[in-house]
C-alpha cells in the first residue's frame, strides 16, 4: 500500500508551489520504492573505521581538537539544532603496531607517519606508555558509546621478523613457524594489558592484513602469507586465548582483494579462501576452532568500478560464501584507490559531494549483493592528499587544522542509523526512467525501528513514493547528506504524498515500523 502520512512541509513555500503545479500538469515521474518487512536478507554487525595511522599523534593533540574529532567519528548525540554530533561508528579498529617507530630510520620506512609503536620492548619486558595516543581514541571511543573493538596487526613484532624489519623481503612471510607461538603470547598479553589500561576489551583480534601482497617497499609495515600459514599461526593464537581464557575472537583474513576469497586469481596458495579456511576437509580448515569467528573478511579495493563487473564478483562471492552454513561476509577496509575503471580516481583529497556519492555506491552495492554484515573504512584521520580519510588533518604531530569530509557524513548516513543487530529487508526502486543514473535504495529494521537509505547521484531532485508491503510504517525525518548538507536533519518533504530526494544526495529515512 502506498504509505499516507502526514508531513511538516518545510520547503518554502514556493517551491511547492512549483512542485504542486507540475502534479497539476500530469508530470508526475514518481518512483516507487517498495519496502517489504518480512523478506529479510544478514544481520548487521558494525560500521567501522581505523585508528591507522594518524591517531598515534592525533591522540596526543590539544584537549579540544581531538575530542571534536572524536565527536565526529563516535558520538551518537544530538546538537540544539537537531543535527547529529557525529556518525556513531560502532566498531573501532586499533593498529597493534610491530615497533617500527622504535627503529626509526633504521626501521626502513621513511614516512614516520606510516610507522607504528609497539608495546614489546626487546627484553621481552611490555612498555604500557606506548601508543598513547591511539589509547586515547579508543578510551574516547567507548566514552562514546562505541561497543566493538578491534585489534589488528599488519606485520608480527619485529622482535620475532626474519629481517627484524615490519615489513617483509622478497615476498616471503617474515616469521618462521617455530615463532607462531611467540607472536600469539604477545597477542594475548596485548589484549590483556590493554584492557588493564584502557578498561577496552578487544572483541576481534586480527593477526593478518592483505596477504596477497609483497609488503616488500618499506612503504609501511606489512607481512605477505600463504593460506596454510595463516592456518598454522592461527591455529597458534586460537590455543593461547584458550589456555588464558581470552574471549577475543580471530578475524581472518582480511584478503587484499574480495576476489581472493573465491578464486586463486593471480596468487597460487593465497586465494579460494571461503573454502580453505572454513569448508570441512580442507588442509587448512579452521573453522571448528573455539576462537576463530566464523567470518571471513576481504577489502573492496579495485573492485568497485565499472558496476556491472563489482555487481558480478559481489554475486561470485555471495554465492561462495553461502555454501558454508553460518559464515558471514565483512567488507573490513576501504577507501577510494586507483582509477577506478575512469569513474573516480583516488588520488587528491575531496572534501565534497563527488567523492563521497561514489563511497556510498560502494557501500550500497557491497550491502545488497555480497550481502555484508559489516562495512568499515580505512583511515578514519588521514594526513595525506588521497580519497583515503573521513577527517582530515594538517601534518602535525602537536597541534594543527582539521577537516570532515562528506564521505565521512555519507557513512553517517549508514552507521548513525544501521545500528548492530539490524536486519537488511528488500528494498526496490521502480521507474525513474528518465534519470540518468537509477536510485539506490537500502532498508533495514532493527525491532521497531526502520532506516532506509536513498542515494540519488542525479543532478535533478527525485520524487518518491512508498510502498509497504506486509505492514506500516510512519516516517519520522529524514538525514541529508549533499554538497551543502551534513546529515541535516528535517520532517519528511512531501508533495501529494510524494517525498522528494535532493538531487546528488545521500538520504536516510528513519521510521517506526507500526503492525
């Protein structure tokens, strides 16, 4: 049934006047979205980002910068006007560093801001004072009202490397087995001591980042493994939590690419990573272990464009994924690289619409066709000129300017709203044919509670009409992110019933769910 409410007009009045007379004139192109309460798709886990690598000195920056900054990422209130104080992310992603900070320029990494600490000192002994600064956002984060915590490592501590380096040679692992078990005592003392200091408990510990690659530039700390050793130094961790009574699940194995999770592609041993690491028999099945989360995580770099082919591989993987009972998808890191087949290209900082419609898109299509129950970006404070942070920041390790962009708000628009144990439902746009690109439409119900997220990459507005099927629905506000808007909060602007979506926009629509 199409959804008649009642709705505060709050354009002005003119321009209702403009939209009532094309009604009046038989010119109305409205599309019809169809929710349906009752067709439901994955449950939803967290929106995140990460701490790398700009917080260890952003952390440590005056009291007032960094506490609006982490308002901007973590904070779920409201402000007098009625807009939102931040987006609310709902997981957090720590960079358990491997100490390259401490070699400094021996360390091989020339850009002191790719380097990271480590709590291990080469005594063996545990330096608590180190990675203040990321202690300080993840203290900030829980204060916040963040609930889940991630750990992740993108190269064992360099006490235990083959080239006492964070970052590898040749291509090869840089740790050798007989040091698995090294690297997984330091883990669980890690997750220990931190919550000692931080009173954060990590839910998600992930020892692996992109194994694909060569990690062998110096551009950053990184560890490339095969499958089978990744199977083996899990296997390691999953028995020292066991034995310390640590609840932290295993996140594996954040593959470089989502097409390492079905297909060996280009790197023998290091792909078809759903059925190596999660499908009974396998040689390197961890599936059945007590701590390993039944998750299988890939980053959506370089899949992403031209649609038809991201849509093909999301379905590849879905498909992959659904032969194993009770494994579940996240999309655990990006931001916008390369040249994305001419649609986009991911060098320079964009502050703006353009940037932050295309990070929607991605977040769209991975939600509706791999059907991901997590969705997280990279750098969630960048320094650098790439589409690679939700907030920007001046170069500074004491003091300086920040900058939010609108992919941090266009996010908002997802994690403010798609709140943990949320259920993805159908959701369809039909018509529109005269717009030149289609609308995008997402929704999701969280008990009562319905989001439905709209994103028009048009240069005109869109009319919308609401169809519920298999129950009723009234419709509260709805958030608007566009290039002169920030998550701005209104009644829902209706002409004739029809609700009309602001051109190049991301907009959510939050409502009670009434039957």
């Amino acid at each position: 049934m199409i959804l008649n409410h009642s709705f505060k007009k709050i354009l002005p009045a003119i321009l209702l006047l403009m939209l009532s007379a094309v009604f009046s004139n038989g010119q109305d192109k409205a599309i019809t979205v169809t929710i349906d309460l009752l067709k439901t798709h994955q449950t939803i886990s967290n929106f995140g980002a990460s701490d790398a690598w700009s917080c260890q000195f952003i952390g440590n920056w005056p009291d007032e910068k960094r506490n609006k900054i982490a308002d901007l990422l973590f904070s779920g209130d409201t402000l007098a006007t009625g807009a939102p104080k931040g987006i609310a992310l709902s997981l957090w992603r720590f960079n358990i560093g491997a100490g390259s900070t401490q070699q400094d320029r021996q360390s091989g990494i020339k850009d002191e801001w790719r380097r990271a600490e480590s709590f291990l000192n080469n005594d063996g002994s545990y330096n608590w004072q180190k990675q203040a600064g990321q202690i300080w956002f993840l203290k900030a984060a829980k204060q916040r009202g963040v609930t889940q915590f991630l750990g992740f490592n993108n190269s064992p501590p360099v006490q235990f490397t083959v080239n006492g380096k964070a970052y590898a040679s040749g291509g090869k692992i840089n740790i050798t087995p007989d040091k698995y078990n090294a690297f997984a005592g330091y883990l669980a003392n890690v997750i220990k001591g931190v919550e000692r200091i931080s009173k954060v408990a990590f839910n998600y510990v992930s020892p692996v980042n992109e194994p694909q690659w060569d990690w062998s530039d110096g551009g950053q700390e990184g560890c490339p493994y095969t499958n089978n050793e990744i199977a083996g130094l899990v296997k390691s961790i999953n028995t020292a939590f066991v034995k310390d009574h640590i609840k932290t699940q295993i996140l594996v194995a954040e593959a470089g690419s989502i097409n390492y999770l079905f297909s060996e592609s280009d790197k023998p041993n290091k792909g078809n990573q759903v059925n190596d690491f999660f499908k009974t028999g396998s040689p390197n099945y961890i599936g059945d272990l007590q701590n390993v989360s039944k998750t299988i995580a890939a980053h959506s770099y370089f899949t992403t464009s031209p649609i038809v082919a991201a849509i093909k591989t999301r379905n590849a993987l879905a498909d992959s994924i659904a032969t194993i009972p009770g494994l579940s998808f996240w999309q655990s890191e990006y931001c916008i690289l390369g040249d994305n087949a001419g649609e986009i290209n991911g060098d320079k900082r964009d502050l703006g619409i353009n940037a932050a419609l295309y990070l929607a898109k991605v977040i769209h299509t991975d939600l509706t066709t791999a059907n991901a129950s997590a969705w997280q970006w990279w750098t969630a404070i960048s320094a650098y000129d790439y589409k690679d942070g939700l907030i920007y920041v001046d170069k500074n390790k004491t003091d300086g300017n920040y900058y939010a962009s609108k992919m941090l708000w266009a996010l908002g628009n997802y994690s403010r709203f798609v709140r943990p144990d949320a259920i993805r439902i159908d959701a369809d746009a039909a018509g529109g044919q005269d717009l030149k690109s289609p609308l995008l439409v997402s929704a999701f119900k969280n008990g009562k509670n319905l989001s439905t997220v709209i994103i028009n990459n048009n240069v005109n507005d869109a009319l919308i009409n609401l169809n519920i099927s298999n129950g009723k629905v009234g419709f509260i506000r709805a958030y608007t992110t566009s290039q002169t808007a920030e998550l701005e909060p209104g009644k829902i602007t209706a002409v004739k019933n029809s609700i009309l979506i602001p051109a190049r926009s991301i907009t959510t629509l939050t409502g009670i769910i009434e039957q």
